[in-house]
C-alpha cells in the first residue's frame, strides 16, 4: 500500500465528480504527497508499521495520504483500529487505492478512508467474521453477538463517508439482502435493506427498483472496481497510478515512503526464522554460561538475544510492559531456585511457566484466540518455539560432546582421561584437582563423603579429608559447604550427589 500526503485542503475540493475530465483530474492540488505500501494479511506488525510511516508522512507536512492496498485482510481488530485511525487523521486528507484486492478486514480498514479508489478488476468486500470453535476443533461464522458488533462499526464507517450503510453491513453479514431503491417524491436513490426501508419515517415512499446481486442470501458482499462505483462504496476507478495522480491534481509524483533499516530488522526477528535463531543463540549461550560459571560472555549473549526480542515484539506492536514483567519475574523465580532454595521445586518450575507463558504472549496481541487467524498465530507462535527449544537442546548436546575440542573453551570443561594412557602418575596423582596440590593425595573410591568447597553448578571444586578434587555433581545445583557423596567415577571424572537427597 502507499500513502500520499500533502497540504491540507478541504476534501469536498476532490469530491465532486463533476470536476473530473476524461483522464480523472480534478481542479484540487496538494503540496505534498507520500505513498505507503499496505500489503499481505493484517496483523499488529503491519498494524505499527503503518503508524510509523504515518507519522513520517506528518513529519513531511503531507496533506494527502493514499494507501496502496493489496490485502486478503487479516485479524479483525487490527483492522477496526486502521480504520479508526484512517478516519480519525485530522492532518491530511486520506485515499484508499486498491490495485488488485482489498477483502476481509482490508475493505474495513478501507471504509475509514475519506475515498475509495479502485482498479476496474480489483476485488473489494467479502469482510464476515470467522471464529474458533474449540468443541469441534474446527472455525466457523462468528456468533450473533460478534457479528451485530462488526455490522454496527461498518455502517458507522460507511455513513460517515457518505456510503450506503446498508453495503457496508451486507459485506460482514451473509444474511443480508440489499436493494436499490428510489423515493417516490424527489426521486431520490439509495441502497437499503428492508429492516432500513421500515425503519424510515415515511416507509411506503421508497420503492424497491431491484435487488443487488452481490447481496444475495448466504452470500457476503463482493464486487469489482466497476460495480463499487456503480453502487457508490468506490468514488472512483483508475487504470493505474498515473490516472491516480492526476485524479487528485499533483503535479509531482507522491513521496514513497520505503522501508527503513528498523522496518526490515524488525521483520527479521518478528519472523519465525529470525525468532527461532534469537531463541536458539539465547539457549546455548546460557548452556554455556552455567556449564562455565564466571566468564560472563554466555551470560551477556543470551541477556542480548532476549532484549531483542522483546525489543521486536515491542516494535510489532505485539508485546507490552506485561510480558517483560512476566518474563523477568520468571528469572527472579530461577534464579531463586538456583541460589537460594535447593532442588528444583515451587519456584523453578513456576519461573519457567512464567518465561514460556511471556515469551507466547509477545508473539501475538490477543490473549485467548478467537478467529482462524488468530488461531494460526497462537499455533505457529507454539510451534516455534517448540522448533526453538528442541534445536537448543540438540546443540547443547553436540557441544557437550565437542567441548574438550574448542579453542579456549575446551579447557574450561572437564576432560576424561584418554583409555590409552595411565589412570594417574607421579606427576599428576588421579583425580588431582587443577587448582589445588597436595604431596599425598589420596585416591578416591565411590562412597566416599567429602564437602563442596565451591558451588557446583554443575562443575566445582569438592575437598575429601585435605585434598581437593575437581567434581561434577549428578545434574542439580548443590551450594557450598554442603556434604557430598561419589557415586559414579570414570577416569578423571567424578561425579558427586547431595548426601542429603541420597535414598
């Protein structure tokens, strides 16, 4: 989609038909115009994206804004707040263009332009609501409640652009037969539905002409260029953007507003691709940041990925200070469990709910799914994340496996002796800790009881009699000073278990 603006003129100057000659000008001119791209489904990413080329079409003083739709719609609120704000745009005037198809929530969002301009095959119409059927696992037409809503905020649009409400409402409502009609007094015509014609003060002086095909039972209103002109829901039809230009008088070609630097990084990590890679580096970072407590740059990786995230989320108008909160209090409660409480009970499990629950909501603006395509949003959001956390765990995995071969970080991970060589020698004693020496070492059997003398997270330091050894523990977090107790050794590899959660 694309947007002109320019100055500010009062839009009955482009309004009136007569003023329009064989190639569509009009006697109305505008200082400036941009042009925005409003393209594919719907959604509150390209919900923010187009505010935030709004908002440079203001910078440029525009006064005319056209929006270059090309859009099979999308979720439904996102469309109502378009409109809105198309409707509610108080420094330029606004012109909805649509080249191909503008149907579902894009012919909403459309209705809250001050025009409607078409090519002569473009599609419009077609808006009724689908929602989730959670007993039958399936969708269908939204309910009655949803459906009066929608039709009332359709013909609210329509009628405050001067457009047949009644149109408007049979494009959301399946059920709804239009005709055109003509006041028997002053000859005047319109498209009304019989609940409109009874409800007017005079009823019997509107006489049915004939039924609008579009508007048949069971049928949600469609139509081409042509025939939104014919039933007044376009005010016009062009054959491209040339025509286009000189409809609305400007002598230069509207500014086109491009996609910028954020725009493009923003879809990058809004992306499933963008947000699987995000979520993996993040993982593995922290894998590697607990396997080597200390060195910080795991640690400082997977901070980096998260505030990413949430950064794109925020951008795409998906997440809010909520899911930081949530995400963050999800830390506190495993970093508790890690440091303060021993094992893994209440808190961690508590935290990662809370982690996985933040990280489900940023990827969507709704919270309980109620159309098919909010459904589709909340399944792909689970599914990614799902793909993200496998794929970590598979590389957690392999770098388990390929530590002792990386530069730098290899020796940080502790190595089992090689088969061919002697399990200890006079240089080196058996399970002789690196960082402390002794003369007499003793060789440690399974069984034997010593204390931490470092947090094992896992990997640390443990003391046996006056000897220090460098363990492991069984998996879980064991605090300083606490006793421990082997029970598996292979080659220079000891690994310890809590006395205390011994059976």
């Amino acid at each position: 989609m694309w947007v002109l603006a320019i100055g500010q003129i009062p839009w009955g100057l482009v309004a009136d038909e007569g003023d329009i000659d064989d190639g569509g000008a009009t006697s109305a001119l505008y200082r400036q115009a941009a042009l925005i791209h409003f393209t594919g489904p719907i959604n509150s990413r390209l919900e923010q994206y187009i505010y935030r080329k709004l908002n440079e079409a203001r910078e440029l003083s525009a006064d005319l804004v056209i929006f270059e739709i090309d859009s099979p719609g999308g979720e439904l609120e996102a469309s109502l707040r378009l409109a809105r704000h198309f409707h509610d745009l108080g420094w330029a005037d606004t012109v909805a263009y649509v080249p191909e198809q503008a149907l579902s929530g894009a012919a909403i969002a459309a209705l809250g332009c001050n025009e409607i301009v078409l090519h002569s095959q473009a599609v419009f119409g077609d808006a009724g609501p689908i929602v989730m059927d959670y007993m039958e696992f399936g969708f269908r037409h939204a309910p009655e409640k949803i459906q009066t809503d929608l039709a009332r905020r359709v013909r609210d649009l329509a009628s405050t652009r001067e457009r047949s409400p009644a149109l408007a409402e049979a494009m959301v409502d399946k059920d709804l037969i239009v005709y055109r009609v003509r006041h028997r007094e002053d000859g005047r015509e319109r498209f009304m539905s019989d609940e409109e014609i009874q409800a007017d003060a005079a009823p019997d002086q509107w006489a049915k002409i004939n039924e609008v095909l579009e508007s048949r039972a069971n049928k949600f209103l469609e139509v081409s260029g042509e025939r939104a002109k014919e039933l007044g829901l376009a005010d016009g039809v062009v054959g491209d953007e040339n025509e286009l230009q000189k409809r609305y008088g400007l002598a230069n070609p509207p500014r086109v507003l491009q996609r910028q630097l954020v725009d493009s990084v923003v879809d990058v990590f809004n992306s499933w691709w963008g947000t699987v890679l995000l979520i993996v580096i993040a993982l593995l970072a922290l894998y590697i940041e607990l396997s080597a407590p200390g060195i910080s740059i795991g640690g400082l990786t997977t901070m980096l990925c998260f505030a990413l995230f949430f950064w794109s989320r925020f951008w795409g108008g998906t997440a809010g200070w909520l899911e930081v909160i949530l995400f963050l209090s999800g830390i506190v409660f495993i970093l508790v469990e890690l440091f303060l409480i021993p094992g893994f009970g209440v808190a961690g499990i508590s935290g990662c709910l809370l982690v996985l629950v933040s990280l489900i909501m940023a990827g969507h603006s709704f919270l309980v799914p109620e159309t098919a395509s909010e459904m589709k949003t909340l399944t792909r959001t689970i599914m990614v994340l799902f793909g993200s956390g496998l794929l970590a765990a598979i590389g957690a995995i392999t770098s388990t496996w390929c530590l002792g071969e990386i530069p730098l970080i290899g020796r940080l991970a502790l190595q089992p002796s090689d088969e061919k060589d002697p399990p200890w020698s006079e240089e080196q004693p058996l399970h002789q800790s690196a960082h402390h020496s002794s003369m007499q070492q003793k060789q440690l059997t399974v069984g034997d009881i010593g204390v931490a003398d470092s947090p094992l997270r896992p990997a640390g330091v443990a003391r046996f009699g006056d000897d220090f050894y460098d363990v492991v523990s069984e998996g879980t977090f064991i605090e300083e000073l606490r006793r421990v107790k082997v029970i598996r050794i292979s080659g220079n590899h000891i690994v310890v278990r809590d006395v205390d959660h011994i059976v």
